[in-house]
C-alpha cells in the first residue's frame, strides 16, 4: 500500500506539471521484496526430491521514481526570448550559489543590469550561459524584438538601421549520457551527478547529434494526460486490493485465534 501511495504522488505530481514548460513526466518503478521459503525443492515429507519450492513474495517496495525525457511539443510563444530545444541538449544556467544547472525550460527574459546592458535570465533571474560558460550580454537599448536566434544557437541583434550584428556569442547546449540520473531540483532545474555523467558540450564535444533552437516557442510538457488518468486509476485498484487483502488476512487470523478445542 505504501509503494502505491507512492506511485499515487508521483501521478499527482505529474498530472500537476501538465502545463509547466519543459516538465518531463516520471514513472515509479517497482521491485519485490525477499521471499521467505516454506519448502526446499530437496524436501518433502517423505524426504524425496521434488522440481519447485514453496515460496511467499513479502511484498513489494519503491525502486525508482525515473524521468521520460522524450521531446515535449513546441508551442508558440508572443516572447521574442523564448526558446525551444528541438533534440537531447540542456540549456545552461548559473545558480544563485554560483553552480552551474541545466534545464530544458526556455522561458527567457532580460535582465537590465547596473551598467544598463541586457542579460538573459531565466524567469527565476538565473543568468544564461552560453558555449564558454559565460552569462549572454546583449547591449543596453536593444528590444527584445530586435534579439534574433539562429538554429544553430547563435545569438545577434538588428540595430537602428535594421542591420544585423553578431554578439559572438551562442546559446549553450549540453548533453548528457545518463539524463535520467540528473538530479532533479526545484525552478525546472537540473544537477549533474555521477549517474548522470559529466555535461557535453555540443559545440566542442565530437560525435554528438547537436540540437537545434526555435526562438518564439517554448518546449510543453510531455505528460499524456489520458495514460496518467489511466495509471491513476490502476494504482487506486491496487491500493484498495492490497487494503482488501490485509483485512481478510486479519479476519482470518482472527477467527484462527478464537478456535477452541
């Protein structure tokens, strides 16, 4: 009952991120307990052998709780500076703690800083890194209109006159071996761990399948609503038997107690 009410969160959670941009959704995943053996398959009451043993499951427990990293659709966005990932890459971000994280979330907005040139920030105003690991400057005046993103990721602006200049500078993407060993924090962001593999860097990591950037648009999240009112109610079923099945196993010991000679 405990490992459904598990899976129940975990649903819940999933079903509550529906409309969180670059939410991935996340399965529990289920492992038996020890058996305890009754009988030996060498033991029987007339000592003979025997092909199979008599063997009771103790139940079953949480294994892991993993994230389907499956491309989540792209959905049009009014924001000049929103971005979409079109592949396995990760945006960059640096951390209020100075650590670099990653997100597939590319809701971004400008950030105007003291000396009034514009930083690109997530929603939270963690600055945005770029190939070099480096916050993305634009300089200050430029709208958000004018702010133009390449595929590749290349980043540049269009000036009074409408000419197009390069800030030299390109959005950075990074790829993982392990994406679901990354350790999944608060704000849509992610921690590298030693399950997830050390970040790869698109631009200088040979033999990678690079990703491609579609400013305009955001990355939705990949939760099927209908399959999760589907396991919603399988893990309901089956919390409600294995609840079913202690009370008979009680009743039963209950009566086994009253029997009298």
């Amino acid at each position: 009952m405990i490992s459904q009410q598990t899976a129940v969160d975990t649903i819940a959670n999933n079903l509550a991120n529906v409309n969180t941009t670059g939410y991935k959704n996340e399965k529990t995943e289920f492992k038996s307990l020890l058996y305890q053996t009754l009988q030996t398959r060498t033991t029987t009451a007339n000592g003979e052998e025997k092909p199979i043993s008599a063997q009771v499951g103790l139940g079953t427990r949480v294994a892991a709780i993993t994230s389907n990293f499956t491309q989540g659709p792209h959905l049009d966005s009014e924001s000049y500076t929103a971005m979409a990932i079109d592949g396995d890459g990760f945006f960059a971000v640096r951390g209020a703690d100075g650590n670099t994280y990653y997100t597939r979330n590319g809701d971004f907005k400008l950030s105007v800083g003291e000396d009034g040139n514009l930083t690109l920030v997530t929603a939270d105003g963690f600055p945005v890194l770029d190939t070099n690991g480096n916050p993305i400057v634009f300089p200050g005046g430029i709208q958000a209109s004018k702010m133009m993103v390449s595929s590749e990721g290349a980043l540049g602006y269009l000036d009074g006159q409408n000419n197009y200049v390069a800030l030299n500078q390109s959005i950075g993407l990074f790829q993982f071996n392990n994406p679901a060993g990354l350790d999944k924090l608060s704000n849509s962001l992610l921690g590298v761990t030693d399950a997830s593999g050390e970040a790869m860097n698109e631009a200088t990591t040979p033999n990678l399948v690079l990703s491609t950037v579609r400013q305009g648009y955001l990355e939705g999240s990949n939760v099927q609503v209908a399959d999760e009112m589907v396991n919603l109610i399988v893990a309901q079923r089956a919390y409600e038997m294995n609840s079913k099945a202690i009370q008979a196993s009680d009743d039963m010991l209950g009566q086994a107690n009253q029997l009298k000679r």
